[in-house]
C-alpha cells in the first residue's frame, strides 16, 4: 500500500492515454473525465474545445503536441490520467511520460486498425514493461468486425489480447484464453474451473495478457467497462520509504516559472525539501488538471506533480534514491540550418533555443561552430510548424528552416587502443582508452579498468565525466559516434602540474586518435516499413524496395491483398508513400516505423559529399601535446605512440586475434609552440578586454565597447553584473602568481583573493573565485565570504570549469556574466551560454587598468584639509623628491647605483 493511499483511503493509478494520430484518443480522455464526473460538458477536437487541449496550436491542428494530466476519481481508485502526443513527430514527447505510468490504454481505430506508428508505440510498451490494456475505438463506423480487429491484434501484438467484454459475461471459452496463458493460472482453472482477479492482475501486471475493450468514445460506448476493467484488474504498485522521485517532463507557466514534472517513486516529497546536488529547494508541489492547478504541502509516492524552485533537472533524472533512465530510442533523423534575420545575434538565439531544447526533447540543438551556425535535429515538418511558432511567441524572432538532411552516425569495425597526451608547459596528463564496437542501438558505454596504483581513483572519475560530458564526432564526416563501448585502461597525473582540464584535453584526443587508427564505419537511420497493396501490384513494390537498397520478407498474402514488410534506408524511402497510393489506384497504403541506425548503403557517396577532414577540426583535435626543453610541441596521431609515457595496454598483435594496424606515415610538424600558439589551444575568439587596450580612443556607440561603458549600459538597464574567476586558471597563467605557488600554492590563492577584492571594490559587480577541490575525497564543496567576494572550492569530482558551466547557465539569462579563464574549449562552451569571457591576461590588464583609474582619481582629489608640498611641485621635480625620500639619489641628486 503506497503512502498516497494510506492517507486518503483511495489508490492511486498513473494512466497514460496513447494512439496512432485520429486514433480518437483526446476523445476517449473527454468521455473518461465525462463519465467520472471531472468534467460538465463533453469536448470534441473539432469544436476546439476539448478540457486537456490547452495550447491554441493544439486547438487550430486539431492534434496533441504535448502530454497533458487531469485527475479524476473513478470509484475507489484516484486516477492521473495523462494524455499524450500521436502524431510520431513528437513522439519523445510521449515516449518520456512511459517512465512514470502504471499502466497504458493503446487506443486502436477499428476503422483503420493497426498502423505503423501503433505498432511503434507498442514495442516502446514492451521496452519499458508497461502493462497494457487496448481500447479499440470508433467500433460505430461502418465495416468495423469485432473478430477480425481482435485477430489482428493477436497477430501482430500477441496472443494474450483477449476480449475482456465477455468476460464480464462468463463466457467459458474466455476464461479458457486466460487460463492457458499461464501454467500456474491453468492449474487453478483446472482445479476450481474459474480464475480470480488477483489472478489476471498478476498476469497483466506481468505482460501475459492484455485485457481489449471494443466500443466509440464519442458515443460513450464501451468506456465504462474499460475504467471498471482498469480499476480491477490493475495491480497496484508498492513503493519504497526512502523518497525518490523520477523526471519526466520540464516546461514553463504562463508566468515563466520553470516547472519540473516528476513522479514520486518513494517516500514523501514536501514544499521546501532540499532537492539534487545544487541544493535547490521545493517551492511549490502542483497537481494540474488541464489548465489549472491545485497546491499541495507534500506529495506521496505514486503522485505525479510539477514542482517549482528546482533549476538543474532535466527529463529522464533520477531523484533521490531513483536512478537515472535510459536514453530514449525514439531520436530525430533529420536535420536542419536555422536561418536567423540579419538583425538576430546568433549567441543570443544560441542561450534561447537551449532554454526551449530543455522543454522540449524533439529538439536537439547543434552548434556548428566553424560557420556559426545554429542546427537542430527534428522529426518532421509537423515539428518544424510548431517550432517556428514557439520561437515567434516565446523570443519575438521569426525563423526559418533550411533544407533538411539526414543525420548520420559513426562507429568503428574493431576494437583498438587510443592515447591522449596533454603536456604544455606546468600541464601534465596521459590517457589510454580502448575503443570497441558494440551491438546495433547499443548507444555509448563507459567503464574503467584501471587500477588505483596506476591513476587515483578521483582522476579516474573525471576521465569518464569527460567521456560522457560530450557527443564525440567520428572522423569520416564528423557525425556523433554510437554503438561502441570505451573502457579506460591506463593514465598518467603530475602531482604538481596536473588540473582537472589536462585530464578533459587528453581524454578528447584520446577518443579521436583512437577514431583515426580504427576502421570506421557510417551509420544511416532505417524504416521498418510495412505495405499493403493488391496483389498484382506486389512485383512492382519488390522492384521499388529493392531499388531503394532495402530488405523485405517473403510476401504474405491476405485476400485480395498483400502484405510486404522489410527495412529500409529513411534517406531512400522518404516521399515512397505517394508513390504507393499512385500505382495502387489509392488501394494500397504503406506503415513506417523507425528502426534505429545500421550500415550506410551508400558510405562512399556521403563522406565524399561532406567533405570532412578531421585534421582541419582545431575544436577536436586528433595529436597530442608533449613538451621538450621547457617548451610544448604538437605530435600528429599517427606518431603518438611514439611519445607516449605509459605502456600500450591493447595488444594489436597478441592472442587478441586482432588485425595489426598499419599507420599511413606523414611528416609530423614537431616544431617547438610559441606562446602565441600555446594561447590558441586555449583561446578560439579575440579577447575584448585585449582590443580595449589597442583602441583606448574609440567613444561608446562604436563597433568597440570599453569595459567602463559596457559597465555603465548594464547599471542603467538594472541587470546584476558577476565576474566569475577560475582561480587555478589564473594563478598558473600570472607569472608572479605560478612563481609563487611554486614555494606555496596557499599563499598564491590569498594573494590572487586580495587582488581580486580591490578589483571588486571599484567594479561593485559579484565576484566569484572558484577552487578546484575534486581530489578530495568526500569533500562536499564550500563556498565562503572573503571580504567582498565569494570563495568556492568544489565538491569531490566536479571541477572548476564543470561549476562555472552550471552556474553561468544558471544566471546568464538575467544577469550580465563574465568568465574569466584562459580555458579555450570553456570560453566557447560559455559564450554559447550567453556569458561574456575574458582570458587570464585580459583580466590582469583589466585590473592593472582599473588601479591605475582608481590611483588616477585619488590623485586628481584636492585636498580638503592641509597644505602639502608635493601638491604643488611639477612633475620632474617630485619625481626626483621621491626619490630622495626612498634614499634611492646620491649626494649631488643622482641616482645611486
């Protein structure tokens, strides 16, 4: 018994509605709420004017873009139904609220039966082990047979589809389908000649069977047995005491309060809990019904709700003491440029579509930073619509879509051994990964096998953050890897001159030398398709498919009509449908259902046409950096091997039975780095606080912006202004600071405080210091006050750079944000955040200019009160009074030497 129905003597039933577009399922939830009293007056999708179509988009298609929850009674039982997209353009929609039901109603038309989009859902029901029960709708139509749509979904779902309205009757021949499904069912049959309910509960609580309810929403028909049928034989869940809560959604209020929705999994979770690793506490707990809400002091487990206050969480995370979800299956294939106005800034649109991609999980969000161009992966036009619409409403900018491609993917043939080597000057960090192919839809794995005598445990984590914080690009076209397992096998730190980001640097190049010695392979997306036509024009559709380079079973003949099923590549079977409805008069009709990735028909083609090169890729680079007579040197991929200090951990030619791997050999350009290009490593952009100091007389409305006036525009707009600093940066970038921190690195962080508290005493803005403390083990973070600003040192595994990405996230849309590291790839990273960045030098420019400001202005004051000498001495003669004072002139006035 959960919590919930302790406290108010009812159970509690999370019940999600999914269709097949015009299945009748928004329908289906307005004769439900209907009937259970939630509702007056039944809606209907064509008045526009049904209770959980909330959003006008909605309302206009006449379809569900995104999941809604009402709550009603029915009976003994409180239930959260929650009604969810069909159309297969937002399908991530539906697929995240799965992690949070009970149970499912698939609503199936009995006018058109299963389609290809249904049968897609129904392997997703598998996946997550959600029991099932089907409600075959608009059994009203003309031509709808009872017996032939259950045989169908026997078929093509499974044998336990049993038609649960006569059983209610009695009819022997039913308890008969129930009892074989299981043996222990079957023995109770045989010896009582009945089954219980807490019989069939187990065995739809177990997938075995699948209670089918015939009937017409509109009509009212069949929806009081199927709720009855739901309230009885669904099994109610036992929940843990230790509280644990389940993410599954993330959107907005109409007053723009981030909204967290999520399921309770265990435990109580009450207004003002301190919820995740950020500390971020509850601050309201909503249950929605439709558009309104009702406000809860604490919620039990078993309750769906949507919480405000918390700022970090994201779809499919675990609370507490819930685990994190899988990777959804259902992934865009598609992809497209967005084309911005002239007048857009494109970082700006960069912060705001990473804002929407969060509510929405349609949308991924690409930066392609060579051309500086936004991409988003989608589903469809359908999705296209709907963005650009949100886009126009949410941030005032009407977009447009470039032409659509398909998004690839890469993996490699053979396991093989990558080295990542990261050694300029006072840096230090070797990484050894073994790279290997996986299963087809396998995803990304990580693991270590290091040992703790080899590289310290702490190190060992922040290498698998790093391999996990990122997609890694292939290097046939750049596409994202997949379908591989990549193990850490051996690393190397310094004691003294090892961060958390050489570990981040060579950890990158390590995945992609790795990438360049192996055999890679590309991966293209495929349809499930399935057609049905007459059977003389079956030949033809043979031709079409295997024209298209696609598969097909053996033709399945049912009538007059054939049935052909198959896979095939999305690129070449996009647009096929209008092709079948042409030659088949308007008789055939073809189901597509997205499969996953597999081998790309046609590699040769497609990376010769993107024209890839992964040696011009700076942002991810393939050689390693070493350093030799106190200088770093860049070493292509091919000759790492060569240079690295740890031994090879894969043996390519031992009992493995591996192929050896024949490096192309090219001349490697071991030319000692300059500083300058030691800098580029770090830094992609011009520094604006550098060209401040080149272009001192430019006035304000330039193309140039002085800090002092940039500072000047933010206090007459009101916003907040924060400097945040990555202090272990900064320290080993400033010569007199490193120099320092040689004899005593305590010393090197207070001095480097003391500057940064006068800075901060003439800027007024909120400056932060941020630590590396991601070594210590079991240290939970601290943040302090000195003087004037905030000292952070980090909690155990997370870094600088992980703690100033999260906070700039955090407070870049309402504030001004400036980060100061000389950190290349975080200067991208927060640029994309919508933060300004300043580099280790800039920032010491700045402060020198802002004391020589501060000097300037205290020197410039008269004195009120006494009458000083210097004050009235020119400047020649003061300076050599000075002197004089500091005994630094001889007898005659001269310098001593």
């Amino acid at each position: 018994m959960s919590g919930q129905e302790r406290k108010t003597g009812k159970r509690v039933l999370n019940v999600g509605l999914l269709a097949h577009v015009d299945a009748g399922k928004t329908t289906l939830s307005e004769s439900i709420l209907y009937q259970s009293g939630a509702i007056r007056n039944l809606g209907r999708v064509d008045h526009q004017d049904a209770f959980l179509d909330t959003d006008e988009m909605e309302r206009e298609r006449g379809i569900t873009i995104f999941s809604k929850q009402a709550v009603l009674a029915w009976k003994d039982t409180e239930i959260t139904l929650l009604d969810t997209p069909g159309h297969v353009d937002f399908s991530a929609e539906m697929e995240r609220v799965l992690q949070v039901l009970d149970c499912a109603v698939l609503v199936i038309s009995g006018a058109d039966g299963v389609q290809g989009h249904t049968e897609t859902l129904w392997k997703l029901l598998t996946r997550y082990g959600i029991p099932v029960f089907l409600f075959v709708n608009k059994m009203d139509q003309e031509g709808t047979d009872c017996g032939k749509l259950l045989a169908e979904l026997k078929s093509r779902f499974s044998e336990g589809c049993i038609d649960f309205g006569r059983v209610e009757t009695g009819a022997e021949e039913v308890i008969e389908e129930i009892a074989v499904c299981d043996e222990q069912t079957m023995e109770e049959y045989l010896e009582k000649g009945s089954v219980a309910a807490a019989s069939i509960r187990r065995l739809v609580a177990e997938r075995k069977i699948f209670p089918c309810y015939f009937g017409s929403a509109l009509h009212l028909q069949g929806v009081e047995e199927l709720m009855n049928g739901i309230c009885t034989y669904q099994m109610q869940k036992e929940y843990p005491a230790v509280f644990g809560a389940k993410v599954y959604k993330i959107a907005r209020d109409g007053q723009g309060n981030r909204l967290t929705y999520l399921k309770v999994t265990g435990g109580t979770l009450k207004v003002k809990d301190v919820i995740g690793e950020n500390g971020d506490k509850v601050n309201q707990i909503r249950v929605y019904s439709g558009e309104k809400y009702e406000l809860l002091s604490e919620a039990d487990a078993g309750k769906v709700c949507a919480v405000t206050g918390l700022a970090e969480t994201y779809p499919g995370q675990g609370l507490g003491a819930e685990k994190d979800s899988e990777l959804p299956i259902l992934e865009p294939v598609l992809t497209y440029r967005i084309i911005l106005p002239d007048d857009c800034n494109v970082h700006t649109m960069l912060r705001d579509l990473k804002l929407l991609e969060e509510e929405e999980p349609e949308l991924h969000v690409v930066w392609i930073e060579k051309s500086q161009e936004i991409h988003v992966q989608l589903m469809g036009d359908v999705q296209i619509e709907i963005l650009q619409r949100i886009i126009k409403e949410r941030f005032g900018v009407l977009v447009e879509f470039g032409e659509g491609s398909i998004v690839y993917k890469e993996t490699i043939a053979a396991p093989v051994e990558g080295v990542g080597h990261f050694e300029p000057l006072r840096h230090y960090a070797e990484v050894h990964l073994r790279l290997e192919p996986g299963e087809r839809g396998s995803g990304m794995q990580f693991d270590s096998e290091c040992s703790e005598d080899v590289l310290d445990r702490n190190w060992q984590r922040l290498v698998l953050t790093h391999l996990e914080e990122k997609e890694h690009k292939g290097v046939l076209t750049g596409s994202v890897i997949t379908d591989m397992k990549i193990t850490l096998t051996s690393g190397k730190a310094h004691l003294k001159h090892t961060e958390g980001g050489d570990f981040r640097q060579a950890t990158y190049r390590a995945v992609r030398q790795g990438l360049k010695k192996a055999e890679s392979v590309l991966l293209e997306p495929y349809y499930e398709f399935r057609i049905e036509l007459p059977s003389e024009n079956v030949g033809r559709a043979m031709t079409d498919i295997q024209n298209r380079f696609g598969k097909f079973e053996a033709p399945e003949t049912l009538g007059e009509m054939t049935v052909l099923t198959g896979i095939a590549p999305v690129s070449t079977l996009s647009g096929y449908q209008k092709d079948v409805i042409a030659y088949t008069g308007g008789r055939g009709r073809i189901s597509l259902t997205l499969k996953g990735y597999d081998l790309c028909h046609n590699q040769e083609e497609v990376v010769a046409a993107r024209g890839y090169d992964s040696e011009l890729d700076l942002a991810n680079p393939t050689g390693s950096v070493f350093c030799a007579h106190g200088a770093g040197f860049v070493v292509d991929w091919d000759e790492v091997e060569e240079y690295m200090h740890m031994e090879r951990t894969l043996d390519q030619t031992g009992e493995e039975g591996l192929a050896e791997v024949t490096l192309p050999k090219r001349r490697h350009s071991s030319i000692e780095l300059t500083q300058e290009e030691l800098d580029a490593i770090y830094v992609r952009t011009p520094d604006p606080v550098t060209v401040c100091a080149k272009e001192k007389d430019r006035e304000p409305g330039s193309a140039y912006t002085d800090p002092k006036w940039e500072r000047r525009r933010r206090e007459k707009e009101g916003r907040q202004e924060y400097l945040l600093v990555d202090g272990y940066n900064i320290i080993f970038s400033w010569e007199e600071l490193r120099e320092l921190s040689e004899k005593d690195i305590g010393a090197a962080r207070g001095k480097l405080a003391d500057i940064l508290s006068n800075y901060q005493g003439y800027r007024k803005c909120t400056l932060i210091l941020v630590y590396d403390a991601y070594k210590v083990e079991g240290n939970p973070g601290e943040v302090m006050k000195y003087h004037n600003i905030y000292i952070v040192y980090t909690k155990e595994a997370e870094t600088a750079d992980q703690y100033i990405e999260k906070t700039v996230r955090r407070i870049a849309k309402d504030a001004a944000v400036t980060v100061a590291t000389s950190d290349g790839l975080e200067q991208v990273i927060i640029l994309g955040q919508g933060a300004n960045r300043m580099s280790a030098p800039g920032l010491k420019e700045e402060i020198e200019r802002t004391l020589a400001e501060v000097r300037g202005e205290h020197l410039g004051k008269k004195g009120s009160v006494g009458n000083y000498l210097f004050d009235y001495l020119d400047e020649e003669t003061a300076e050599e009074m000075e002197k004089v004072r500091l005994g630094k002139a001889g007898k005659n006035g001269r310098d001593k030497k």
